[in-house]
C-alpha cells in the first residue's frame, strides 16, 4: 500500500522484546531500564497476525528485532512461520551476535535470509567498554557460524564521535578479507543517542578514500534499508553509510515498526501511531485489524525533524490508546 504521501510501505520492522545481553552506552543506561511485564509483550500468535494482515496490505519484507531478539525463546519457530505468510518474501533478522554463534544453524533452516550484526569496533577492549560486557570473542564467533550456515551477512556499526581512523580503517580492511558488507550508521539523537555526536560522512568518506584510493558508488542492491553503498576499485570489500539525520531519505522510506508491546510506530522521530495489542486482547476481527492498520500507515509523517529546534511532537494526533512513547531504542526496535 502507500502511505499519504505516495510512498510505497512495503516493510515492516517488529520487535519481539525489549530485553538484552549488552548494555551499550548508546542504547541503554548502566543500570538497565524497567522491563515490560511479560504479558505485555505480543505473544507470537499475536505478532503473526499482525504479521499476515501487513502482507494482506503489501508487506513484503518483514525484519526481526529487539532488544535483543535471540534472547526470547523461540524465536527461531516465529521466523519460520513468518516465512510462511502468504505474499511475505524476506525475513531477516539484527542481532548483536552474542547468541549467534549456537543458534545461526536453525535460524537458517527456519528460512531466514541474512542477519545484521550490530558491532561498534573491532578492538576488544573497546568493545567491552562500550558495550559493559566482554564478550567480543562470541560476537566474531557468531558471525563465523552466520557464515558457514550460508545466511548474508552484514556489519552495523554505530558512528559515535569516538570512533577513530583506526576503527574506521579496521572495517574496512575487515572487509576487504571477509567479502561482509559494513555499515557506518550516523547515531540519531533517541534515548541514550542524545549524548553522542556523530562523525559526518563526508569525513568518513575522506579516511576511507585517502586510504584506498577512488571509492566507487555501488547500485547493486544489498538488503532493505537505505544505505548508499561503496567500493573500492578491485571489488573486494563493501562499505555502507546510513545518515537518516544529516542526509535524510524521507521521502523514500518504505517502513514502519511494531514495538514489541504492540505499537504500530510509523516515524522513529514521531509518536504517532497506534495500539494494536488492546483491541486485538479486545477481539478486534481480522478486517477491523486491517482497516485500522491502513489508518494509520496512510498518515505516516512526511519527515523526520532530527534537526528542527522545535522537536517532534504535534505532528500527528495520537490514537486514544496510545501509551507514553518509548526512549530507548531497545524499547521501539533496532
């Protein structure tokens, strides 16, 4: 379907709990944040539903997230029945990889098609310091397996003000040898992002081509997202950037997002959108389901207002049953 302003949403980011096994200082404080109550959160029955009434309105492309979504049991069977839908072509998954390494062989048989890994540097001790917990070591392992059980793989990597030439450098090289695509995605100022900056990507692209030589813009297309990607004159190696502040592209953005409490969130810098779990819980019929998701997809907001001193808020009118919009990007899904 498209939206009101002719933009074709056929994507569909859902989130499947707010918990997770690291404690990156962008994401989410020290301490940890309050948790929902299990029975807040959809029940798979309840995420495929909603699921299957996407598809039956265009959703083709479905991505699994979290948190930390390998944290929650059975997730494998959910990517499996997702797979299922009729009309659904893709399902794919981001994850921080800790679990990854055990579980990429099921995912993969489950019929998930590639993985993102979330991974901020390729230096241990930098890992451990962004992250609070020191399991790099798992994270490479889990890549490895990705790999070998035949899923794509690519890298995000979040661009904070300390990232350096070497992290940057790093990657790169990383990615020449391993032929896996990085990404070097801008920091948005959400929750815990508010108190970082992130490097420009003119300046990203300056490192990379003083080090390499000419950089060559990529048109094959290489996932969902919108990354303009780059190579290097030998073919070897892929690097991505994501700028949604500085270098937004709104007015292509073909998705929206299913919190793992079950609001449908149309605009990462909105809160507009609606609450499906209670009228599902209420017996809200599939038609119903329908005609309220196509409501609210069709008065997606136009833009994003990162860098507008007014902020965000009065765009959109909220349903009545909106809850409090969530801070944390483990709370509306990475």
């Amino acid at each position: 379907m498209r939206d009101g302003n002719g933009r074709k949403i056929d994507y569909i980011r859902i989130s499947v709990t707010d918990r997770c096994n690291l404690r990156c200082r962008y994401c989410m404080p020290e301490e940890g944040i309050d948790l929902m109550r299990h029975e807040d959160i959809l029940t798979y029955q309840e995420i495929l539903k909603i699921a299957e009434t996407g598809a039956r309105l265009g959703i083709r492309r479905v991505k699994v997230t979290g948190g930390e979504p390998l944290v929650r049991k059975g997730v494998s069977q959910l990517i499996r029945e997702l797979n299922a839908i009729e009309g659904m072509e893709d399902v794919t998954l981001t994850t921080n990889g800790l679990l990854l390494g055990d579980m990429a062989p099921e995912l993969a048989e489950a019929g998930l098609s590639s993985v993102n890994v979330s991974l901020d540097t390729l230096d241990p001790e930098r890992f451990s310091q962004i992250t609070r917990r020191d399991r790099f070591v798992d994270v490479m392992k889990g890549i490895e397996s990705a790999v070998r059980s035949g899923l794509k793989v690519k890298i995000n990597c979040a661009v904070m003000e300390h990232l350096s030439r070497e992290d940057v450098l790093a990657f790169t090289e990383y990615s020449v040898k391993s032929g896996i695509p990085v990404r070097f995605i801008e920091m948005m100022p959400i929750g815990q992002g508010r108190k970082y900056h992130a490097m420009d990507n003119e300046e990203l692209l300056k490192i990379l081509s003083e080090e390499y030589g000419d950089l060559r813009e990529s048109t094959e297309p290489r996932g969902n997202g919108p990354a303009v990607y780059y190579t290097y004159a030998s073919g070897a190696g892929c690097i991505g950037l994501i700028s949604a502040v500085h270098h937004k592209f709104c007015g292509s953005c073909n998705r929206v997002r299913l919190t793992s409490d079950g609001f449908l969130k149309l605009c990462l810098d909105s809160p507009a959108g609606v609450d499906l779990r209670t009228p599902l819980r209420s017996g809200l019929s599939n038609e119903e389901l329908r005609c309220l998701m196509e409501q609210w997809i069709r008065v997606k907001p136009e833009s994003h207002h990162f860098l507008s001193p007014e902020g965000r808020e009065g765009e959109l009118p909220l349903s009545d049953g909106t809850r409090e919009k969530c801070l944390n990007m483990n709370q509306i899904g990475g």
